[in-house]
C-alpha cells in the first residue's frame, strides 16, 4: 500500500473520532509547546549573557593580581597587589598579538557637580581603554595622550552618572568634584546597559590613569589591566605571551607559581553559557515528561482502535493483506498522530515564547532546529507508543477476527 493512501486512511481514522483524537494528541501539543517555551527562555538567556560580555570589550585579556597565604591561609584571589605600570608598559612594548592596553585603578567615591552628588565607580584608565572595551563618546571627546602622561585633571562621564549630575544640561566643558579634586568633564560615554552580573555598565567616570594614581587613589601598584588581541584566533597566543612577560617583569623562576591571573572573556562567555545550558537542559527534560504522558496516551488509544477494528483487521487479512501491511498501517496512524500533535504544538509553543517575552521582557530565541527536532521527537514518539498495538493487529488470527463481536 502507497504512503500517501497508508496517510489518507490515517486523516480518515482521526476525523472519524476528532474528540478522542484531539485528547490523545493533548499531550504531545503540551509537551512540544513546554519544551519549544523553555528552550526559548533558555537560548534568549543565553543569546542576553554573550551580549553582555561582549560589551566588557573586544577580545579583551584580563591580568589581575594572584592569591596570596598568611600563615597558611589562603586570602583569595588578587589579595596582594603584585601588578605596576612597568608590567603594562613591558607587554605594550614587547608583545606581538596584544594591539592595545591599558592599566585600571579603581575606586569609588563621592562626585559633586553643581546640580547635585553622586557616588560612583572612578576608573583610572590608559586612551587604549576605549579601544579594548570598545566604548566610543555620545558626546565630547575621550582624553589623549598628553592627559595621562601629564597627569590632567580630566574626566569623561558614564552616561548614567551624567544624567544624575548634569539633569538639564550638558555637562562637556563643566566642573565635578571628585573627592577633593576639581575635574573638567569632556566627554560622555555612549550608554552600554547593564552587566552580565546586573550591575550598570554606565555609573562610572574615567579619568587618566596617572591623575587617579597621585591624586585619588594614593597607590603606586595597580588592582587590574586590561589588554586586547587583534582577534579571537589569536586570544590564547596573547595569553600565554603576556603570562610570559608579566612573570619575566616579575622576576619569577621556572618553580615558581603565578602571582597574578591572566583571563579572556571568551572563559567568562563559557562559563556563563555552560550554567545556562544546564538550566535549559533541565528545564526541557522536566517539559519533556508531558510527551512520555502522550505517547502513552497514543498507545492507549491505539489499542482500543485495534479491538474496535478487530473485523475490518480480519477482512483485510482475509482478502490477501499481509501481516506487515496492517502493522504498516497502524504504525503510520500512530506517527500521523503524534506528527499533528507537535506541529500544533510547535504553534502553541512559538505563540506562548513570543506572549512570555512580551509580557516579561525576558529575551526568547526560538530555534529553527529545535522546532525541527520537537516535530521529529513526536514522529518518534508515535512509532516507540504505536509499535506495540500495530504489532498486535498484524498478529491476529484473520478467522478468529472474522468472528469478533
């Protein structure tokens, strides 16, 4: 018997019982639907974390100070301030795969302006800063060369902190007050949003590195510097070059362990991206339970039709069908149902993504192949559930069918 006959019997075999039809697909469509829903949530989570780290910059290496041990105890990570201008100056100078860098002295402290005070994050940065966390100007200009080698008083604000100090005007060319120091405003970040961690990306002020150094932070050594490869096949190169000299700069021997950590935001992307697989995976493993539901639900059904049908089995039998016909038969009914069952289901599922980004604001991404896997899974579904009663069909005895009452 041709597919497309075996198919049309199947359409003619669920308009016949449409009611019953429509319960027994009832846990296929909620089971492709959760599953469709979760994964969304899950990709859109993971699409929203690789953009935010991407905002940290453009291929950006990361070297922060090690640990360090008191007595035996472990005081964590960057503990100990082991990184100086001469390790940034020394990787500027030396290495082949690092196009741009920049040493970061961070603090926080209270600003006043004239229209009001804020506290905020002060980041003493090198002009490569911009080019490394790929942050252009809104307005005005990023400091230069001179500033940071003259250590000026020049700050360029976060757009968060510009709006909070400067409400109705513009703030290029005006004077804050950072700690005790006057600083001239001459430029306005563009606006970056929020971090992967949920913190704001634009309530900082920069300023040069060596003004935050001598007037701001007091310190000689440095917390962090940030550096950029020329791309992301060259990342792991830049690592290990910049391992090499930081530990050629500090005069550290073969045996001698790290006293500082070199990372990429490619690691950051990984990590984050693996936690949310695992949710995703957890969550559409616990959808997935709604199509086991279902595929029993087709078995069930399916065994009824095979009793309810036991005569019209017999005559076919009788009249010179094979076993593998009327098995053949069932099991297209069967996969029929369970293919109808996920593609109403795959509508079900792309609508309620779209009403729960909509109404949440949560970030949904539905993916074409998980549709095409959803629509498979639930033909696959109806073969493992409708195997057993085609089975039994094909198995029955054409005479004792011919006498089922």
């Amino acid at each position: 018997m041709k597919l497309m006959t075996l198919v049309k019997l199947a359409l003619q075999a669920i308009r016949k019982n449409k009611m019953r039809a429509t319960l027994t697909m009832l846990g296929i469509i909620i089971g492709v639907a959760a599953v469709i829903v979760m994964v969304a949530v899950g990709y859109g989570a993971r699409s929203r974390i690789k953009e935010q780290i991407n905002n940290l910059g453009t291929n950006m290496i990361v070297i922060t100070p090690g640990a360090s041990a008191t007595g035996g105890v472990s005081q964590g990570a960057q503990a100990f301030a082991t990184l100086t201008v001469d390790d940034a100056t020394k990787i500027r100078n030396e290495a082949q795969y690092v196009t741009a860098i920049s040493p970061v002295v961070a603090t926080r402290m209270q600003v006043v302006a004239p229209s009001g005070n804020w506290r905020t994050s002060i980041n003493g940065v090198d002009i490569d800063y911009q080019t490394i966390r790929n942050w252009t100007t809104s307005d005005g200009a990023f400091f230069g060369p001179d500033d940071v080698r003259s250590a000026h008083t020049v700050a360029v604000l976060g757009r968060t902190v510009a709006q909070r100090l400067f409400p109705n005007s513009d703030p290029v060319g005006q004077e804050v007050q950072i700690g005790k120091v006057p600083f001239t405003v001459v430029g306005v970040l563009s606006p970056k949003g929020q971090t992967a961690a949920g913190t704001d990306s634009d309530d900082v002020i920069l300023v040069p590195y060596t003004t935050a150094s001598s007037r701001l932070s007091g310190r000689a050594r440095i917390p962090q510097i940030i550096a950029s490869a020329a791309s992301q096949q060259d990342i792991p190169a830049a690592q290990d070059e910049v391992r090499a000299l930081v530990r050629e700069s500090h005069k550290l021997t073969q045996g001698d362990d790290d006293d500082f950590t070199v990372k990429n935001q490619n690691e950051l992307a990984d990590a984050a991206a693996s936690s949310t697989d695992v949710m995703t995976m957890l969550m559409a493993a616990i959808a997935s339970i709604s199509l086991l539901v279902g595929g029993i639900g087709i078995m069930n059904i399916m065994l009824v039709s095979v009793t309810e049908r036991t005569r019209e089995i017999g005559i076919r039998l009788a009249i010179g069908a094979r076993g593998s016909d009327v098995l053949t038969q069932f099991l297209v009914e069967s996969i029929v149902m369970g293919v109808i069952g996920g593609a109403i289901g795959l509508l079900v599922g792309y609508i309620g993504a779209k009403v729960l980004g909509h109404f949440t604001g949560w970030e949904t991404v539905i993916s074409p192949v998980i549709m095409i896997i959803s629509i498979g899974f639930s033909g696959a579904v109806g073969v493992f559930f409708g195997f057993y009663p085609a089975r039994k069909a094909a198995a029955m005895n054409p005479i004792q069918a011919l006498r089922y009452e």
